[in-house]
C-alpha cells in the first residue's frame, strides 16, 4: 500500500513496539502478520466504514430537528435532546465496554454491536411518540460508544506491521468523515423523502456494515485486559487531561451552535430547506478537505494544529449572526466552518495517543467518552439557550467555548510531536 497524501502519516515504530509488548502480556493475543495484505486492507476498510457509521447514526438528528420536532410535537430545543442522550449514553458505555467486554472476540462484538445500531436506527425511523424516539437513540448511544472504543485498536491486528500507521489512520478517517458528512447526508436524504427515512437509511447502512464485518474480518480473540481503574488512571497525566478539557470545551462548543444551525439558517440567512440540504452538503465537503489537511499538521504538531482549528472556529461561529445574512454570506462561512472543523477529531486523537503511548484502548475510551459528554452537553446547552435567547445567542455560546479551548490548548501541557 503506498503513502497517501490523504491520510495523516504518522510513524510505526511505537504501533510495532507496542504489538511486541502485546505479544508477550497477552496470552491469548494473536497477531497474524502473514495475513495476505489485500485481505488485511479490507477488513480494516470494514472497520472505517463501522466508525462512519456510528458517528452518521450519532448526529443524525442534527439536520432533521425542524420536521422531527413537528412530528414528534415537541419543540426544537427538546428534539435537540435526542442527540443528547446518545452522546451520554456512548459516553458511559465506552470505558465500561471496553472493560466488560475483554474476554470476547472482538469480531463477534463489533458485529453485535453494530446489530444494535440497526436496531436502533430502525427504532427511531418508526417511532410513533418522543418517549420511542429517545429509547432507540439510547440503544444508538450504546452501539456507538462500543464500536468507537474497540475499533481504534484493531489495525495493528490486521495488517502487517508497515502498514499500521496508515490502517490505523484510516480508522481514524471514518470518525472524522463522519463528523462533517454524515449531517449533510442525512438533511438531504430527509428533504429528498422525509426525515424517517434517513433513519431508516442509517439503519440499512448499519446492516450493510455488518455483513462487510462477518465477512472481512478474521477471528480477534480478546487480548490483554482493559481495567476501568487503569482506563481513569490516564487521568493524572497532565497531557492527557489537557488533551481531553480542548476536545471537552470545542466540541461542545462546536455542537452548541452547530446542532441548532438549520433554524439559524431560516432566522438568519432566509435560507429555504433546499437550499439549507445544499450548505450542509458543502460544509461537510470542505470538512472532509479540512480532516485530511489538519491530520497532516498533527503528525507534525498537535498543538499548533489545535490553536488554529480553535482560533478560526471561535471566530466563524460567533460571527455567523452578523455577517451569515444572506445564503451567500453563509456559505462562505460554512466553508470556513467545515475547513476548521473537519480537522478536530485527527488532531485531538492524534494528541492523546501520542500521550498515552502504552495504553491505546485506554486513551481511545476516554476520548469517546469526553467527545460524547462534549456533544450531549453541547446539545443541551445550545437547546437551552436557543429556548432562552434565541439562535444568535446559540452561536455566541459556541463561539465562547471554542475561544476557551484555544486557551486550554496554548497554555496547558502538549506532546512534543504528534509522530506515534
């Protein structure tokens, strides 16, 4: 497999020394560096696409809160809510599945797992009332949290040992990916039909992924177990807890504004739902442009790339009330936006693996778990105050908090290098 100037490029040596030190600490491990590399490659492709998924299945409510909340007869602010439970419920769920979980084969888990993501999605497209739609988001937010954490372990298992690096990139990609296409993707599926059918479509995808899984993937056995008291432990290194208060503070303050962006492009922008499909549709392409641009960067410097991501943010978002006045003004913006954005989830993760070395399922649940808080809280937060304020008062929210993540990034403690 040749280097791809799309994916960030970081180095392999810790991922071998890491395998080795696997090999001897874990009895059961079994690693099979004679797998033919196509095969490999698939499997981790499989797994990319797992992550795609559930992060997709997470936000899709973001861009279908409008007709969702008419359906559903509730108001936006509390439609927004059903991103909030998922994102707290995959926040739970990731550290304690990553520990319950350690003795089973981690094929027969992800294929579980996304079963349960099906399931739920499903759930959400035939919901008749509120109180359905929340229980089949909380079996989404139980879906997620598991396949996220266990996922970012697997390339080392499934490639030869050259080949990690950029297999464990591209797992990473789907989660990014996700980030910034799967809103857009589901508004315009929901303006094309309606918005249970972009639920149900998730639903489909989730099926399609776990027959690629059953059939990609080998036999994982469990490896060396995953303590919850080893997982907190990583809390003490100063690294790492200023790696997760930026990922806590621009992420909430992303999804604050971002999860209430289709009304403050209707109040706003005087965008109509065609065209509001269409600004979605290219934010999450310049975000696509900006996750691999700013994966570069952190393989480099995590901490320059951060102060940029957080800078730009905080100024686009809080601006977007008074310079997003026409649909062209907020295209531009969304652009910018997408570009900023789409580089959060590489740069963030690259940061906290290159601090937690030792410990790559420990530093990946902690990290699933605060950027899940972050969304449920950004949620919240934005429905309150969009209840309260109004949507300008959305996007000062998520301005603020970006501005304190760009803090937290220049004056906390950072890895030297974002080269694993």
């Amino acid at each position: 497999m040749s280097d791809s100037p799309l994916f960030p490029q970081v180095r392999a040596g810790w991922l071998k020394g890491m395998a080795q030190t696997e090999e001897i600490a874990g009895a059961g491990a079994v690693r099979q560096p004679g797998r033919p590399p196509v095969k490999g490659r698939l499997g981790v492709a499989a797994v990319a696409g797992a992550t795609f998924t559930v992060v997709t299945s997470e936000m899709l409510p973001v861009g279908l809160l409008t007709p969702m909340g008419g359906a559903l007869r509730v108001t936006e602010g509390t439609a927004g809510l059903t991103l909030t439970v998922t994102g707290l419920v995959a926040a739970v769920s990731a550290p304690l599945l990553t520990s319950a979980l350690g003795r089973f084969d981690r094929r027969t888990v992800l294929c579980a797992l996304m079963a349960l993501l099906a399931f739920g999605n499903l759930l959400a497209a035939w919901s008749p009332g509120f109180g359905v739609m929340v229980a089949a988001r909380v079996l989404v937010g139980v879906g997620m949290g598991g396949v996220w954490a266990i996922a970012a372990g697997l390339a080392v298992r499934l490639v030869p040992p050259g080949s990690v690096a950029r297999a464990t990139s591209l797992i990473f990609s789907g989660i990014a990916v996700a980030s910034v296409l799967g809103v857009p993707a589901g508004t315009y599926i929901g303006e094309l039909t309606d918005w249970r059918t972009a639920f149900a479509a998730a639903g489909g995808l989730a099926l399609l992924v776990l027959l690629a899984l059953a059939v990609l993937l080998p036999r994982l056995p469990a490896e060396q177990e995953v303590r919850l008291g080893g997982v907190l432990g990583l809390l003490r290194e100063p690294r790492v807890a200023t790696g997760l208060a930026v990922v806590a503070l621009l992420v909430t303050g992303h999804f604050a504004a971002y999860t209430y962006i289709r009304p403050v492009l209707e109040e706003v922008s005087g965008a109509s739902a065609p065209q509001i499909g269409t600004l979605l549709l290219v934010y999450g392409v310049a975000g696509v442009v900006g996750t691999f641009v700013s994966g570069s960067g952190a393989s480099r410097s995590p901490r320059a790339t951060l102060l940029v991501i957080c800078a730009v943010l905080a100024a686009t978002v809080a601006l977007t009330p008074a310079l997003g006045g026409s649909v062209r003004a907020a295209a531009v913006l969304l652009v910018v936006w997408g570009l900023s954005y789409g580089g959060v989830s590489v740069a963030t993760q690259t940061w906290l693996l290159a601090s937690a070395p030792q410990s790559r399922e420990g530093a990946a649940a902690l990290f699933v778990g605060v950027f899940n808080s972050a969304i449920a809280l950004g949620a919240l937060a934005g429905g309150l105050a969009a209840d309260g304020g109004g949507v300008t008062a959305v996007m000062w929210l998520g301005g603020a908090l970006a501005f304190g993540a760009l803090l937290a990034a220049g004056l906390g403690r950072a890895p030297a290098t974002g080269r694993l």
